[in-house]
C-alpha cells in the first residue's frame, strides 16, 4: 500500500493503520481512491462502499410490494400466505 501510495516508507503507512498519525486530506483521497471507497467511508461516516450510489439503493418494503405478483420459490409462484412470511422474516432479519 505504501508503495501504491508513493510513500517514501512502509512506516509512514503503517502509522495510519494504528492510528499512530492521521492521514493529510490529499492522503486521505488517495487510500480512499485505492480502496474504492469513499472518504466518508474510512472516517466511519457512511458504511456504503462507493459504488452503491443513494440513488441505486432501494426501500425493501417497497421492492417487496412492487413486485408482489412476481416473487417465486423455485420457480413456483407464492401464496398470499407465503408473500405475507416473506415480509415477515425480511423485516425480523432486518429491524428486530
């Protein structure tokens, strides 16, 4: 990573990781950029890579009910009674 860096020591890295010194902005870019995340990302502020844009992202509640008519189960359709469990598990997965 130092050497990706252009760091003239593998130390000077290193002190990063243990938090021994922080990163100059510019630096902070940079890891970020070979990381393929974003600054928010490194400083514990956003935990979605960069990649996952907020406009990417999707209500599940509202996937789930747009597309009601189309989920299947091995390729069988779901009941209304299966649909309703689906909904269930998803949001005791997720929020409880």
């Amino acid at each position: 990573m130092a050497r990706k860096l252009g760091l003239s020591s593998m130390q000077r890295y290193a002190n990063y990781e243990y938090g021994t010194n922080e990163p100059d902005l510019n630096m902070l870019k940079q890891i970020a950029d070979l990381y393929d995340v974003t600054t928010d990302y490194l400083l514990g502020e956003d935990s979605a890579s960069k990649w996952i844009a907020r406009k990417d992202t999707t209500d599940l509640k509202d996937f789930l009910t747009a597309h009601v008519d189309s989920m299947t189960y091995g390729g069988e359709a779901l009941t209304e009674e299966e649909r309703q469990q689906v909904r269930v598990a998803m949001a005791v997965i997720f929020w409880e």
